[in-house]
C-alpha cells in the first residue's frame, strides 16, 4: 500500500480503538494507520517513508513502540498525540519520536533520528517527557515551543521547563521519586493517563500519573537452573521464578 500500510482512515471521523497495529509497510505514507483517531492501542514495528506508525492520525493512549520512517517521523507524522508513550522508533532523517505533531502528556525516550530530533521535531508540547533520545544534532527536540516538559537541554523558550533525570521506571512510567511528578500544567492534561487514572492536580509530566499504593502480601524469589554440573564454557540457563 502507498498509505497506510495497517488501516487507512477514508474519513478524519473514522476511530479505532483497542487494537494491535504491528508489523506493516506502506510505501509511502503510514506504515501503521493513516488518518483518523486512535484510542488505547499498541503500534508497534510498522515501517514507511513518513509516519512509521501513523500519519496524520490523533493518537490518545497509546504505545508507539519500534517503529521505523526512511525519512520523518518514526512514530509519527502530522496529527496530534495525547497521553501516550513513544519509545524505540526510528527515523533517517528527522523526528524519530513526532514530526511536525502537536502533542500533550507523553512520553518519549529511546528513539533515534539520523538526522535532527531523536525524539521531536518542530512540534508544540506541554507536559511531555523527552529524555534519552538520540540524534546527531538535538538529540530530545528541535524546534518547537515546550511548556512544562522535562527534557534536556532547558529549551530557550517556554515555561515550566525542567531538566531533572525523569528516573523512568520502564519506557512509560515514572518510578516515586521522580521530579516530574505534580510538575505538570493541569491546563494542559486533558482525560486520564496511559493506565487509565485520573490526572492528579498539578498532574505529572509525561503520559503516566504516579499513586502510590500500599503493597501487602508475601512475596517469594527463587532461582531455577537447568543443569547443577557442567563443565567449563558450556553454558548454564537460569530462570528467575517470582510469585505474590
């Protein structure tokens, strides 16, 4: 397909919801999803020239993970992106995470641009996480206006910027101590976060609001091996067994 490799969206009304779009190709435009509004999915893996994942597509919730662009925007082109999480994408020109897309409440870390922006390119943000990023020149951003994001380095515009380590727990997720934590803009946060909680007020940056929970119950650790005796250079398999 010339665009949209997955799904192609006849209308800008058209939604999708609950899926998995993984491992697609367009030939020119949209590996993943062309188009229309994407709520609580997974695009993983897809591959095309513009918007490895999508393209011109409002994606809310989302996982946009390990995707790839020959030249723009690895997770996506165009459109909008809320409350939702890019990592690992890829792009051999600009914009690994976004290009050229507005975007609120998400996370971007682990993507790479071979040329500017290993995670955004020219895009309006606010409440974002763009950390770990690579590319030869503005390894998080290029471009754009930020408002309350954690990123580095401090953008030369914008409020509420800091450049604090976001001490991710996973590729989404912040761990407790996190600084980005009521760090947020509640001007900003719109629905719930990626989990699907409420945004505290102020909210946390990035697409994942942090409660903190009383943990009870036991919990066992045991490690599990294949052989007991083996001689030297032959390899040994362990298996981590945990429960509770």
């Amino acid at each position: 397909d010339v665009r949209g490799g997955g799904v192609y969206c006849v209308s800008s009304t058209s939604v999708v919801t609950n899926c998995v779009i993984a491992g697609n190709a367009a030939a020119q435009e949209a590996g993943g999803i062309f188009g229309g509004t994407v709520l609580n999915s997974l695009l993983e893996g897809n591959i095309s020239v513009f918007g490895g994942a999508a393209y011109a597509s409002a994606l809310k919730d989302c996982y946009v993970i390990g995707n790839s662009a020959t030249n723009s925007g690895g997770g996506l082109y165009g459109g909008s992106a809320i409350n939702s999480a890019f990592a690992g994408n890829w792009a051999a020109a600009n914009g690994g995470g976004i290009y050229l897309a507005p975007a609120t409440n998400c996370t971007f870390d682990g993507n790479i641009a071979g040329s500017s922006a290993g995670g955004v390119y020219g895009s309006s943000l606010a409440n974002c996480i763009l950390y770990f990023n690579t590319a030869p020149t503005g390894s998080n951003y290029s471009g754009g206006t930020l408002n309350f994001c954690c990123t580095s380095p401090m953008p030369p515009a914008g409020t509420g910027n800091i450049t604090n380590n976001p001490q991710l727990a996973s590729e989404s997720h912040l761990s407790t101590n996190s600084l980005c934590i009521g760090a947020g803009n509640a001007a900003y946060a719109t629905g719930v976060d990626i989990d699907g909680q409420s945004w505290a007020y102020p909210p946390s940056i990035g697409c994942d609001e942090v409660y903190v929970g009383a943990v009870t119950g036991s919990l066992t650790i045991a490690i599990q091996e294949d052989n007991t005796n083996v001689s030297t250079i032959f390899p040994v398999n362990f298996t981590a067994q945990i429960g509770g």
